[in-house]
C-alpha cells in the first residue's frame, strides 16, 4: 500500500503502473502530516500485521519474511532490523565519529534513523525501532492508540512530536516484546542537506 500524503509529484501514477502486479493500493491522504498518512494506511489495511516504511528506504531481499517469522510467538508486539545508511555523500568527520559511537547492541545515530546491531535474533528496547523501518500488531497500534496525532498549523509541522515514542512506551509499559531481525533489515538514504550542524540544529 502507498499512501500519497499531499504529493505534487507523479507519486500516483507510478502507484498506479504497479496496481495489478504487486497488488498495490493507491491511497491519497489530504490532510497534512506523517501521522495523518500512517493512520490512513492503518484504517485501509486488512492484515493482523502492518508495516511501515518510508520512501527513501531500500529493504534487503528477505525483509517481509523476516518480520513475519520474528512474529511467531504470541508476546512479540513490534519488530525491526538494521537501517543501515546510504550516505549521499561521504559524512563530514564530526559525523563520521558520532555514527560510529557504541549504543545498545552496536551503533545508532535517531537524529538520521540509522542503525546497525549487527547479526541475529534477539529482543531489544522498543525505543530502537523507528518509522522508516516499523512492524507492528495491528491490534496493539490500535490498543496503543495509534501514533500521536500533529496536531499543529501546517507551517509549523517540522516540530511534530515523535509519534513512535509513544506506541513504544506503551509496548514497554504493557509487558510486551520487541524483536530485532537482522534479516529485517533495511538501507536508509541519508542526503547532504541532512548531513551539516545546521540541521542537526534545528
């Protein structure tokens, strides 16, 4: 499923080409907002398990079958994999260093999305999995509330809270599990303008 949340490029016409061949569903979501457009394809989906993913992300061979296998035992509520960056260009020195700082079971950098825990099968915080690369019970997203709305002026949507923040406090809070996959693994393009102290700043 795509959903096109305000695009003015041919966002729907490439959805469209795939339709019958993917079995894709095109999905147009007006109203403003990464939240708005996530909870569309929630309301849309008919399957026990969603899975979100942005546009810029390009995922391994064996992702889908990752993530439905880390499924399997009843307590898993959320999974996810390596993001691993695709750097548009080589990242300053200051960058370089900061991603290669040891978090958890490896390296994160949630300022970018990416993230590298290596290997394996294993439980993790819930707090390391992130929209770009999201897997979820449809029926804990529901009990959970879904992501925390916008909720704020279309010219002021840079500032939005971190939606995932709270599904995952709730995973935590309510005793279930969160799984990291190797195999769920994703590439997430990581571009210049990402990649100096102004945005970091803002």
């Amino acid at each position: 499923m795509v959903v096109d949340n305000g695009s003015t490029d041919d966002t729907r016409d490439v959805a469209k080409a795939y339709q019958s061949t993917l079995r894709l569903t095109y999905i147009y979501e007006p109203e403003p907002g990464l939240h708005a457009g996530r909870h569309a394809g929630m309301r849309a989906a008919s399957s026990d398990i969603l899975v979100f993913a942005d546009d810029d992300i390009v995922s391994g061979m064996c992702w889908l079958e990752s993530i439905l296998e880390s499924f399997s035992a009843p307590d898993v509520a959320l999974v996810g994999g390596n993001n691993l960056p695709l750097f548009e260009q080589q990242p300053p020195e200051w960058l370089a260093r900061w991603w290669e700082s040891p978090v958890s079971h490896g390296r994160a950098l949630s300022y970018l999305s990416i993230l590298d825990f290596g290997t394996g099968v294993f439980d993790i915080n819930p707090h390391y999995i992130w929209g770009c690369n999201f897997a979820i019970r449809r029926s804990v997203l529901s009990r959970a509330g879904g992501f925390h709305p916008d909720a704020l002026p279309r010219d002021r949507l840079k500032w939005r809270g971190d939606g995932e923040t709270h599904v995952s406090r709730w995973i935590m809070q309510n005793g279930l599990r969160a799984v990291f996959n190797s195999g769920a693994s994703i590439q997430h393009r990581v571009p210049a303008s990402r990649m100096t102290l102004s945005y970091f700043a803002e």
